[in-house]
C-alpha cells in the first residue's frame, strides 16, 4: 500500500558559456535565485570568472540549502576549478577534480 507519495522534479540545466563575472552574474541572478528546481549549472564553457561570479554561485548554493532543494555544479572548467580551489569552495560545491577525486 502506497501512503505518501513525494513528487520529484527534474532538475533545471543551466550551460553557461564565456565569462561568468560581475556583469555576466547580475544578468544570470534571476536565473540562478528565482526558480526552486533543482537545478545543475554546466560550466564546462566558463572562460573567466570573478569574484561576483563567485558569490552568485555561494548565493544560489546557499538559497538551494535553504529551500531543501539542490545545486549542482557539473564539468567544470580549468578557470572555474582554479578559482574555486583559490578560494577553497570545491568541497562546498562537492566538485569532482579531473579524474574524479574530491576535494578533502
């Protein structure tokens, strides 16, 4: 017998290509804060990014927590993995390094 049943969405795919920096973030905040999918951001084609960059992401993570949803990130670039581990964010994202090994 079949009691409660939960309703799962599908996560929402994000690809965000080229810069991911201050100007590009106040465009993608709607985005990234507005809907309470579950919700994957692929930045395999991220060139740069910033510190508001940065901050967008920890704002979505955190907003993400906060709704008991979740927030993804998949197939990081070189300058996204370079930026997180300057600022020691990989294990808060739960960002596989290449060849798939965690950050600890």
């Amino acid at each position: 017998m079949l009691k409660h049943m939960t309703q799962v969405e599908a996560p929402a795919l994000l690809t965000i290509e080229g810069e991911l920096t201050i100007f590009r973030a106040t465009e993608l905040k709607p985005l990234l804060l507005e809907d309470p999918r579950p919700l994957v951001i692929d930045l395999s084609d991220v060139t740069e990014i910033d510190t508001a960059g940065v901050q967008l992401l920890m704002q979505a993570k955190k907003m993400a927590l906060q709704s008991q949803s979740t927030l993804t990130l998949v197939a990081c670039s070189s300058a996204v993995l370079d930026v997180l581990d300057i600022f020691n964010l990989l294990s808060y994202f739960e960002v596989s390094l290449p060849g798939g090994k965690h950050d600890s």
